[in-house]
C-alpha cells in the first residue's frame, strides 16, 4: 500500500468532515444562482471537470460565454453576473481543476502547458465551435495562459483583474496569501485576506459566497504550479479580440501602471482602469461588468 506521501501531488480535502462542510457549503450557495439547463462532468487527461450550461430558448444558436472563476470559488461566485449575462448569450460555468469544488483532479498538473491542456479538453467537448471566454483573478490568467497554448476554441477573452497577466503581484499580496492558504492557521486569517482583497470591506461570514471561499482556503490543499507572469512578448503575441478591467482599488497589483504600459505595448487590447473597482470587480459592479462584456463580444 502506498504511503500517503508517495501518493501523486494532486488537490485534494485535508480531512473529510472539511470536504463534507465545503460542499454543503456549495450547494448552499448555488442556491443564489439560476437553475442550470444542463449540468456535466467532463472527462479529461488531467481529470473530470465540473460544468454548468445556463440559457434561455431565445439564445439557441448564440456562441456562447465560459466562466471561469477565481481561487477557492468555483461557479458559486457568478451569481451575481449570471442572470444578466444569460439575457443575451448561453452562459457555461467551469470549477477549475485541481480547485475547491466539483472537478475532480487525477493526474498532477506540473506546468501551464497541462493548465491549458486540461481547459482545452473541456473546451472540445462542450460541442460548440467557439466560447467568449472570461476569467476574473486567477480565471482570468488560466484565459490568457489558454490563449496563448491553444487558442482553436476561443472566439475571445475578457479578464476581469487578471492576476500574473499585466502585473506581477504585489509584495503586500505575496504575504498575505502564504500563510491564508495554509489549512491550519487561524479562520480570522483568511477573513482578514478576503477583506483586504474587498478593498477593505468587512467580509460577512453569513454571505454563501464569501463563507465558501473561505472553506475552500480552509480545508482543500492545493497543489498547482505557482502561475507565471505572462511576458509583455506573449501578450503581444495572442491573436485574439482581448478586454482587460483592472480593479484601481485592487490589493493584488498597480493596475494603473499595468493600463499604461500595456496600452502601450499592446494597444490592440482593450484595457481599463476602473476608478472604484476593488479586486472583487465582477460582485461589487455586475451590472456594469455584464453591460462591458456584451458590448464587447457583440461588436466582434
């Protein structure tokens, strides 16, 4: 029998009482979301990957958005974007791999290249030609990380305070998220985190969404490659309609020096700087977020 540390380094729950309590925690949240018309578990080479379809009649033929979320919150923390998103286009939903939440990991992912292997994959098994894919934090590098390896599914992307994509992250976050992402430490820890990435507000304990995340802090181990800065050469690189909404107020990284520089070395990209935005964009502005990125994506 092998030995707990001669198991493959894969994401895993530190104890089953902790995955019991992310996953009621979940469903719970879940509730907040409409009823998806379609729900699957997509087997791929790095794992079985959790997705969601939501839509309405009127939308059939329409290509569709994919929504990938941030670290620790699986397709929960869209509930405040997806009724409105779902008005004009189909809406599917990811949890990432090797993450919080219903994928389930089984090979370990050692490199970008297996990031973008395994989205691709699911990408080819959804049966449509193309996504408008949009990713916020760490979604948002797991979009451009697959634009730049294997775009062939992707009509575009738009990255809502994109983490290791414009910016490198700041010293303050690098400190703060060690010792958060450790299962033992204190829960105040990682409320404290989650406040700071809020742009300071008081994170609620009751609200399902931020309770989650912090569950997925607490009590799943991850074990992923530390996510590398995309090169200003990279970027310039990926031939694709790309939209950029950097969070000013954000905890993670200088947006505005990341709009200058990148408005100048890739002026084809549409990037914005939004004044009173904190890392938590896509909640504390849905409707604004949503009408941003149908614009963008209609006008394609």
């Amino acid at each position: 029998m092998k030995r707990r540390n001669d198991l493959p380094k894969i994401g895993r729950y530190v104890s089953e009482t902790g995955k019991a309590d992310f996953e009621a925690a979940y469903w719970e949240a879940m509730k907040l979301l409409p009823k998806p018309q379609e729900t699957m578990d997509i087997e791929t080479s790095f794992g079985s990957v959790r997705s969601y379809l939501f839509t309405k009649p009127e939308n059939q033929g329409k290509e569709p958005l994919l929504l990938l979320p941030g670290r620790s919150s699986s397709t929960p923390m869209w509930a405040p974007n997806l009724h409105g998103l779902m008005k004009e286009r189909p809406v599917y939903t990811l949890d990432l791999l090797g993450e919080p939440g219903m994928s389930r990991q089984s090979k370990p992912i050692r490199s970008s290249e297996d990031q973008a292997s395994w989205l691709s994959d699911a990408l080819s098994s959804l049966r449509v030609r193309a996504v408008h894919l949009v990713g916020v934090s760490i979604g948002g590098w797991t979009a451009a990380n697959l634009a730049r390896h294997a775009p062939s599914h992707l009509a575009s992307i738009s990255l809502l305070d994109p983490v290791f994509v414009f910016a490198p992250l700041s010293l303050k976050m690098i400190a703060a998220s060690i010792p958060a992402a450790v299962p033992i430490v204190p829960s105040f820890i990682r409320w404290k985190m989650l406040s700071c990435i809020s742009g300071g507000a008081k994170a609620d304990e009751r609200e399902p969404i931020a309770r989650l995340i912090e569950l997925g802090m607490r009590n799943f181990k991850l074990s992923l490659p530390a996510p590398v800065l995309i090169s200003k050469e990279q970027i310039r690189t990926i031939d694709m309609p790309i939209l950029a909404l950097m969070a000013k107020n954000s905890a993670m990284h200088d947006s505005e020096k990341a709009v200058r520089e990148t408005s100048f070395y890739a002026p084809h990209i549409q990037i914005e700087c939004w004044p009173n935005a904190s890392h938590a964009i896509n909640g504390e502005f849905p409707d604004e977020v949503n009408d941003r990125i149908l614009a963008f994506i209609n006008q394609l």
